[in-house]
C-alpha cells in the first residue's frame, strides 16, 4: 500500500481511482464497510482505490482545544486500512486554510485535479466543505459536473448508530468488550516501556510494563483488565512476541499515586526486559474497579485472584 502525506505526495502519473473519504479514527465496523464498499468498485472499474483521512482532527482546527481522543495512532490505522485491500492512503493536514474551501473547491483541488476520482464513497451522513455545507446529495451534483459517480454508504447500527464517539463512551465507561464489539476487535493502546516506581518486580512480585502513551489516546477508565500485551518494536529479542496479560489503569490508590499510568504484567514472566520497546496493549474483558487496599499484602492478594482470572480469560 501507498501512502501519501499531502497532495504534493500523489504521484504525477497517478491516473483515476476510486476515493473513500473521512477521519476513519478506530477503522471501526461502519468504516469498514464503507472502506470494502470503495475497494469493491475499484475493482468492478479495475482502479485503485484511495483512502482520504485528515490529520490533525478537524475538531481540533474548527473548535481549538476539543480534540477528541484517538481510538487509534496514524500508524495503526494506516495498518487496518491496508488490511482491508486500499491501494493508497493520503493523509491531508487539516488546516482553517483548508476548512474554508467550498464543497466544489474542495472536489476540483482533491478529488478532480489530483486523484482524478471516477468514483466517490462516503458514508450517508457526510458532510464537507465551509461550515459542512455539502452533504452525499452535493457531492453527487458535483459528480456530473466533474465525470465521476458518488455513492453514500448506509450508517452500520448495532442498537445505535455505529461512530468513533459511541466507542470513545463506551471507553470512558470501561466497557471494552462493547467497544471491542463495534471495533470488530480489542481496543488497543500503545507506546513506549518507560521505567515507573519499579513497585511491581521489587516490592509486589509482579514486574509491569509502563506504558508511556501518545497525546489524545483513548485510555479506559480506571481499573483492571485481562487482554494482551505485544512488543512490536524492539532491539530486544521480545519483537514480535505476544503474551496473555493483566492489566492495570490508574493512580495507584494504594500508594498515594497521582499520576495516571497503563502498566501491562506477561502472565508468569517475570524475565523481560522491555524497557525502550515500543509495545501495544489489547484489551479484552474489564475485571474490576481500581482499588485502595488497607496494606500491600491485601494488594497482592488481589493482584494473585486477578492474574488467575486473567489467565483463565485468556487462555486459548
């Protein structure tokens, strides 16, 4: 798969194409849909196809400092888009510049003169341009005007309406097997093994990979879960490798903590070493609430019942 950062990066040659456009924050159910949808015509019309997605969120130009929470990190979307058979994706930074081009602005300088779109696919409830002045029905209108067809895509439902921001709720809420549900997978968090108080191997007897993550990721709330940790980037020999994990989100109650951390136990590996690996954490079922415990030994106690339930939810 390609991938394109700007306008600038779509080759001279590129000739027409199929075009898929949107945030695509998680690559959830709904997305994919419209993403097969798009690949599908492609090859009925034996052209490429290309995802358009936007960085930084929209939001965060139209109405500075309301970014939402990021379901996923560029690099993994991009994963999970090329996964679903998309020849190319363009990334357009999104400027106020670019905020106020018209509905027709923006289908001549995108989708026309650059990748010079024989078919569109967005979801039903798309708008774009200044102030969302174009919906599904203008971009059809447009269609004719420029030779190229334009095609709204039903909203997936499963009770609600499928979106980024129901998963964001269901997250702030710990339901990660809902969000999972409309995902079509676990929910993940990643980035970097950095060192902590080190409680976990001295003191608890269960060493822990603290996961130092990027600005705007989706944290679930609080508490402790079973799911799966990953070392995807290493100079260690762990690359690659995926364990059965116990999860814990919080302040660490117990010990008068205050800052939030993701730290991430292997079931019965107390010998890695992942500190300056680059991991991810999957997360499958929420196990309880965070907890502040009368003594260390009560914590670990817990901490004994939540490995063996983690361990019997994981198996397999």
């Amino acid at each position: 798969m390609q991938g394109w950062h700007g306008l600038d990066d779509v080759p001279g040659d590129w000739g027409r194409s199929v075009v898929t456009i949107g945030v695509f924050d998680g690559v959830h159910r709904g997305h994919q849909r419209m993403v097969r949808r798009a690949v599908a015509m492609a090859a009925e019309l034996g052209l490429p196809s290309v995802v358009i997605t936007f960085d930084p969120h929209p939001d965060e130009v139209v109405r500075p400092g309301t970014h939402p929470v990021r379901l996923t990190t560029p690099r993994h979307r991009a994963e999970l888009l090329a996964s679903l058979g998309v020849d190319a994706v363009c990334v357009l930074p999104f400027t106020l510049e670019f905020s106020r081009m018209t509905p027709d602005e923006f289908v001549q300088a995108v989708l026309v003169d650059r990748l010079h779109a024989a078919g569109v696919v967005v979801g039903e409830n798309f708008r774009f341009g200044h102030k969302a002045a174009g919906d599904v029905e203008t971009l059809r209108q447009l269609g004719e005007k420029y030779d190229f067809v334009a095609e709204g895509v039903p909203i997936v439902t499963d009770g609600d309406a499928i979106s980024s921001s129901l998963i964001r709720e269901m997250l702030t809420a710990g339901d990660v097997e809902g969000a999972a549900e409309v995902l079509g997978r676990p929910h993940r968090v990643e980035g970097v093994v950095v060192r902590g108080h080190q409680r976990g191997r001295a003191l608890l007897g269960f060493p822990t990979a603290n996961v130092e993550s990027p600005a705007y990721t989706a944290i679930p709330a609080d508490g402790v879960y079973a799911g799966w940790l990953e070392c995807v980037q290493s100079p260690s020999p762990y690359e690659g490798q995926r364990w059965p994990a116990a999860i814990s989100i919080g302040t660490n109650p117990t010990f008068e903590g205050v800052e939030r951390t993701v730290e991430a136990y292997a079931l019965d590996r107390d010998d890695l070493d992942l500190y300056g690996a680059h991991v991810v954490v999957d997360f499958g079922v929420r196990l309880r609430d965070t907890l502040k415990f009368d003594s260390v030994e009560a914590l670990i106690e817990q901490m004994r019942n939540d490995v063996d339930e983690a361990r019997r939810l994981t198996a397999g």
